[in-house]
C-alpha cells in the first residue's frame, strides 16, 4: 500500500484566497490606479481641453501680433491710430457730436 501525500485543504484555500486577492487587486490598480484606464481618459480629456485653449490663446495672440505691427513705426495704420486715441485720450473732431 502506498500513502500518497494530499496537502491539506486548508493550504489549497489560502492559496486560491490569495491568487484571488492579487488578481483583484491587480484589476482594480488596471483599472482606477494612476496610471489605470479612468486616469488614461482623464488625461484625453486634459490634453483636449489644454489644445483648445492653446488654440483660442494663439488665435489672441495673432491678433494681438497685428495691431502691434500696425501702430509700429515701420508701418502705422492712421485709422487705428485715431481710433486708439479718441479711445484712451477722448480726442474728438470738431465736427463730431458725443452722445452719452
């Protein structure tokens, strides 16, 4: 007669308990960690949100970048010069009516 040698049951269900536990926490770290599937969508959704506002910036920008040529002393544009002037200043022609 042979004895064959069975581990306990109680060591097979700490093991099994065990793989159970990593592999759920494993999953939950895939998953909700820092670098787990909701951060990689938060971060779309940054980098998304961080290009439209680069964008709307660049667009200020270039529109800033024109008026400053245009009142620079390589090129002045008249009009906005009188423009800028009645604005700051509140030069009026002699001509012109101010209604308030």
């Amino acid at each position: 007669m042979t004895t064959q040698k069975t581990r306990p049951a109680l060591t097979t269900l700490l093991l099994v308990t065990l793989a159970v536990c990593l592999g759920g926490y494993f999953t939950f770290a895939a998953v909700q960690g820092d670098y787990g599937v909701f951060r990689q969508v938060q971060l779309r959704a940054e980098i998304s949100a961080l290009m439209e506002e680069r964008d709307q910036l660049q667009i200020q920008l270039a529109g800033m970048q024109n008026l400053t040529h245009r009142l620079s002393d390589s090129y002045l544009d008249l009009d906005l010069l009188d423009e800028q002037a009645r604005d700051v200043l509140g030069y009026l022609r002699a001509d012109e009516i101010v209604i308030r």
